[in-house]
C-alpha cells in the first residue's frame, strides 16, 4: 500500500525462517511426557534470549541499527517495560 515492498520481504523471509526452524526442532525434540521445575525455568529464559535475538532482525536490516540498540529495543517491546531508546 505504502510501496514498503523491502520491509515486506524482510518480515516474510524472517517469518518463514522462524516456522521452518521451530517446525524441525519440534519434529527434532519431541515433548517429553514430563517437565522439572529447572528444565522448565531454563527453557522460558532461553526462549525469551531467543525470541529477542529475532525480534532484533528487523530493526537492523531496515532501520540500521547496531546490533546491541536492536536488541534492547527488541526485548524492551517483548517485554513491555516501555524503555526504548
């Protein structure tokens, strides 16, 4: 609509990296039957680390930012804290 054809292609090539490797980790690791504590603590910190690495993509590739600026801006947005920079 607004001729943001790069930015468009950036979100769907992110997008589709995103499915095909939660699809073969999925298909890689099937879900145990039962989940500690620890093991369910360390997968929701690592996921959180994870899912701002790839929140951080865009703000890189469209709006050069470094890598560090992204980041933050990306975990401040996950997690709604509203700091940004």
């Amino acid at each position: 609509m607004y001729g943001e054809y790069y930015e468009a292609k950036i979100f769907s090539i992110l997008s589709l990296i995103t499915v095909v490797i939660s699809y073969s980790l999925s298909r890689y690791f099937p879900s145990p039957s039962y989940i500690t504590l620890s093991e369910a603590l360390l997968i929701s910190s690592i996921s959180w680390l994870i899912i701002a690495l790839i929140g951080a993509i865009p703000y890189v590739y469209i709006i050069n930012m470094s890598w560090i600026d992204a980041y933050f801006e990306s975990m401040s947005g996950f997690t709604t804290t509203g700091m940004t920079l």
